[in-house]
C-alpha cells in the first residue's frame, strides 16, 4: 500500500502542510500511521480526495502565450481500467485530470492503480506515464 506523509500529500493537492492536517483533525481526509508512527495517508484514500477536491474548485484555464515542447504532470492515479490489449489510465494532478491510454502490458509494468504517485508526461497529442523515483 503507497502511502504519502503530510507534506507531500500537502504538495500533490497544491495546498500547505497546515491545509491537509487541518483535514485530518476535522474527520475530513482520513488518515493513518506509516512504520515510523507518522500521520500518513493510503494513496488510494487521496486519489479519491484529490479528485472530490478538484470537482469542488474546477480551475478555469488560462490563456496561452507560450508553451515548453514538453509539459509534466505529477499527481495521482485515480482510475485503471484495462480489457485485454489495452489500458485507460486517469491521474489527478492538483485541479488537473489527465487521461492516458496505453498497453495493458506498459500499465502492468508499471504497476498502475488507483493512489500511485505518477508524472504524465504530455507532447503533441501523447502521453507517457512515468514512476518517479521515491
């Protein structure tokens, strides 16, 4: 089970560390202790949050002037769903959701579902899915 630590929950939902534990202490964003005994939150748990709370905020996008050849999104995999050949891949990344879709065999490799920490990385009309390193 992936969990993430105050602070980097705080980070992946674009809000403070006080933000997220205020959560916590209201009943609101349940949580749990890792193997040190600090507060932490199942991955699973926050995916679910992160996607309630980017529905409560929708973010209007900003005009474009200029745009990098290449744009990363770190967040969270909300939703797997695979048949046989291929796989539909949603990450909330903070009020953003991003959608993939890829091999069964690359989301398998990878070990997608739902709580784990992943960039998309977006080109073009492609997007790549990436684990970063812990």
């Amino acid at each position: 089970m992936t969990l993430f630590r105050i602070r980097q929950a705080a980070e992946l939902l674009g809000v403070s560390d006080d933000t997220v534990r205020r959560w916590a202490d209201s009943g609101r964003l349940p949580t749990t202790t890792d193997d040190s005994g600090r507060q932490a939150i199942e991955g699973a748990v926050l995916a679910k949050f992160a996607e309630e709370l980017a529905a409560e905020n929708p973010v209007s996008a900003p005009r474009i002037n200029r745009q990098s050849a290449r744009n990363h999104f770190t967040g969270l995999v909300t939703k797997v769903v695979r048949d046989t050949v291929m796989a539909q891949v949603e990450i909330q990344a903070g009020p953003f959701r991003v959608v993939s879709l890829m091999s069964r065999e690359a989301a398998d490799d990878l070990g997608l579902v739902p709580g784990v920490l992943a960039v998309a990385s977006v080109k073009s009309t492609n997007v790549v899915v990436e684990i970063p390193d812990s």
